[in-house]
C-alpha cells in the first residue's frame, strides 16, 4: 500500500464533492452585497435563535461528519505511514482512528436527523491537509493538537446549541465526542513533548506549524472569544486537554487576528464597492 | 418568457441567466401562476439566502445568490435550491391574498416559530407540485423552533399535508393561540 497519500486522492463516491481551502479563500462574495446578515444581530455565535440557526447547524454538522472521516484517515495513515516512530504512539493512533470511525457514523445519524443527505455541502479537505506532514510531529501539532482542538471549540459550541433548543440527542452525542476529543488533543500533546524532549528546534518548528493551522481554521474569524465568530474557544475543555494558560492565550490571540483581518477585508471590499 | 433575471452576465458565481429564467418560469407553471411576470433581481455580491418579494407588475424579487446555489457545488446554480427558495415566496405571498391570511402579520413580524411553520405548509404543497425537497430539513427546523416533541412532529404532518392551512392553523402550531 502506498505511504504519503495527498489529500486530492482521498477515496470519496459520488456523494461528495471535495474543494480546497484555497477554493473557499477563493469565493469573491465574502463581505459584499445588498443585504444585511442575520437581521442585524450583534453576536454571530451559533445558537437556536439566528434566523439561519438550522441551516446553519446542518452545515456544521456535515462539516464535522467530513472532518470525521479525514480525522480518521489521518489517524490511519500516521500508524501507517512511519516505521521509525515508537509502537505506542501507533496505537495511540489506532485508538484515534477507532475513536473517529465512531464519530463518523454518529455524525451520519446526527445528519439525518438534522435533515441532511451525505454529501449535501461541500468538502473541504484541509483538514486531512494537516495531515500530511512527512515529520510526524508536525502531524501531531497540525491534527492532535490544531484540528482535534477546533473540535473541541466546535463539539462545546454545537453541545450548547443543542441544549438550548432542547434537542436532546445532539446535546448527547456532542457531548460524548467532545471527551474523546479531550482524550486526542492530550495524546497529541504528550507524544509531541516526548518525541521533542531533545531537540527544541523541532519542538518549535511543530508549534508554529500548529499556530499556522489554528490560524487557518480560525479563518474569517469563525472561531473565537469574541461572540462576532459563530465557534466561541473552550477554554475549560482545552485545560482538560492539556493545554496551558499561555498556549489557549496565543491560540486566543491568533484567533482574534483572524477575525480583526476577516473585518477589514469586508471593510476594504465594501469600501471599494461604495467608491 | 414572462421572467427576467438580472444580472443577464454574472461575475461572481457561475450563474446561468436564461438557465434560471426557465426553472423560475417551470416553478410559475407548477404553482398555478403561469403568466405572472417576474423581475428576479439576483444579487450575486453575496452568499446569502434570503429572499423578498415586491409587489407590482411584475412581481420583483430580490434574492442572495445562496437562495440559488448549490451547497455542493459552491458558486454553482441549484435548479432545486431556486425552486424552494423562490417557490416558498411565492407561496407565501399567495397565502397572503387570501381572506384565511387576513390576520397575519408582514414578513418582518413573523416569528420565527411561526415562519417555520408556513414554511412547512408551503414547502410540502412544494413537494406535491412536483419539486424535489427533503421533508426532515424543514421538520428539522421546525422541531429547533417549536420543541423537539412529539406534538411537534404531529404539528409538521398536519401542516405538511394540507394545502389549506389557514393563519389560524399557523399560530396555533405556534402556540401564539388556542385551536
């Protein structure tokens, strides 16, 4: 079998359609046109009470059950991809893979109950992107830690939404994915300080390929502290998960710079449009 | 051709002006309304989903082009995501005309419990016209809007299936008055 898979040959039916992230930064529409978003609402946060708040639910779920699927073929290609790294942290990995395969079929249940068919909105496949590192502890800073750490923000974001419009089985299942994901994001976090223990440099070269990705993912500002981004930051959950004080701050800060740019590129383009 | 779509050249998305006129001229004829003259104005500029109606000779529609789009496909036109979108204005509006809607507030005072719910009377006479919709979507919404229970999911088949409804049966799904 072959090691390195790019994310372009990914195995996806019919069903699917896959785009980049290079794609979605590619849609000219952001931050233009006539209408207003959700009637004006100061807080953009994902909660039953915005006008698009199903649509848009639905949009994220099936953005977690892809995000699923390329989380457990990410998981199964760093067991595989690596003779040279130590057998715990592949079964770590397998564990991982066995974790999202689960997830995936509870996203396709959630879907469907949410009133959506596979493959109804686009795939991005950044995620999986993440995963390709040929240094498998950039794979663990991009994925265990980047992306695994997202889902933690978007699992507490969509278990409160949930809650709140008294939808019991997605509180459920939001709730039972987001401790696994705790569970990933502390696996990552202890294998890249180990494997990194003598070697700083590689340590720090992983961290700043995880901040590039958080930045990515947080891109025009879709996640944040601030109530202007739809995905608001754990920050209970990520201290369960092992992250410091100082790291949720930077990924804090890196979130907020996202959003700040997203504003005033809308801004700019408005700006150009009224010119 | 009794609809017109402006932009006739879009920039922004791959859109189809003459493509769209005739799915919005095949949805007027599904829906009783052929002959009615349209103005759609599609604002290509954003990825939005709402649409308005504004009433006059034509009827002018205004509508984000993610009222159009195919969610797959990103920036590609959906025959069947125009044909809801657009048709459940139609519908709405229709509604409006009758003396059973006399009470109902303008678009603007919906609620959204009780937007969801029209939405569900108009997008399942939607479905028996002919246009390919997925009934858990709209259920879906409406469950978010008036409780996940059972005396929801009664309220969704009752207003799914007639092709009646009254703005009493609106609000009183809505709970906004006894039956």
């Amino acid at each position: 079998m072959r090691r390195h898979l790019p994310a372009s040959e990914l195995a996806r039916d019919e069903r699917f359609h896959t785009i980049t992230m290079r794609d979605r930064m590619a849609d000219p529409r952001a931050g233009r046109g006539r209408f207003e978003g959700d009637n004006g609402r100061r807080s953009n946060r994902l909660t039953p009470d915005l006008p698009s708040a199903s649509e848009a639910a639905r949009s994220m779920m099936h953005g977690i059950f892809v995000g699923e699927i390329q989380a457990l073929e990410g998981a199964g290609r760093t067991c595989f991809d690596f003779d040279d790294i130590p057998f715990a942290l592949k079964l770590d990995m397998a564990r991982q893979a066995w974790d999202e395969a689960r997830h995936v079929e509870i996203s396709v249940k959630l879907s469907a109950w949410m009133g959506t068919e596979i493959g109804q909105f686009a795939e991005n496949t950044v995620l999986f992107e993440a995963a390709c590192s040929a240094d498998p502890v950039m794979r663990l800073a991009g994925v265990n830690r980047a992306l695994e750490g997202l889902a933690i923000d978007v699992f507490t974001t969509m278990k409160a939404f949930g809650e709140l419009a008294g939808d019991p089985f997605l509180e459920f299942c939001e709730d039972w994915m987001l401790a696994d994901e705790v569970t990933h994001v502390k696996m990552g976090s202890d294998w890249l300080r180990r494997l990194t223990e003598s070697d700083p440099q590689r340590r720090a070269a992983a961290l700043e390929f995880q901040s590039v990705v958080d930045k990515l993912f947080s891109y025009g500002g879709t996640r944040s502290d601030s109530d202007e981004s739809m995905i608001g930051l754990a920050r209970r959950f990520r201290e369960l998960a092992g992250f410091t004080d100082d790291e949720i701050s930077h990924i804090a800060d890196v979130s907020d710079e996202a959003l700040s740019e997203a504003k005033a590129r809308k801004q700019a383009v408005r700006a150009g449009a009224g010119a | 051709m009794t609809v017109a779509v402006t932009p006739e050249v879009f920039r922004f998305v791959q859109y189809d002006a003459a493509e769209i006129a005739a799915v919005v001229e095949d949805l007027l004829g599904r829906l009783g309304l052929a002959g009615t003259r349209v103005a759609l104005d599609v604002d290509e500029t954003t990825p939005l989903t709402r649409v308005v109606v504004h009433e006059g000779d034509p009827l002018r529609i205004e509508a984000g082009s993610g009222a159009l789009e195919d969610t797959r496909v990103p920036r590609t036109f959906s025959p069947t995501a125009a044909q809801v979108n657009v048709g459940r204005v139609l519908l709405r509006r229709r509604d409006r005309s009758g003396a059973a809607f006399a009470a109902a507030p303008d678009d603007a005072g919906l609620s959204l419990a009780e937007l969801a719910a029209w939405d569900v009377t108009c997008v399942g006479r939607l479905a028996r016209a002919g246009v390919r919709v997925h009934a858990d979507r709209w259920r879906y919404n409406l469950r978010n809007r008036i409780g996940f229970t059972d005396a929801t999911d009664a309220v969704f088949d009752r207003l799914w299936a007639t092709d009646d409804a009254s703005w009493f049966d609106i609000a009183a799904a809505c709970g906004a008055v006894t039956p």
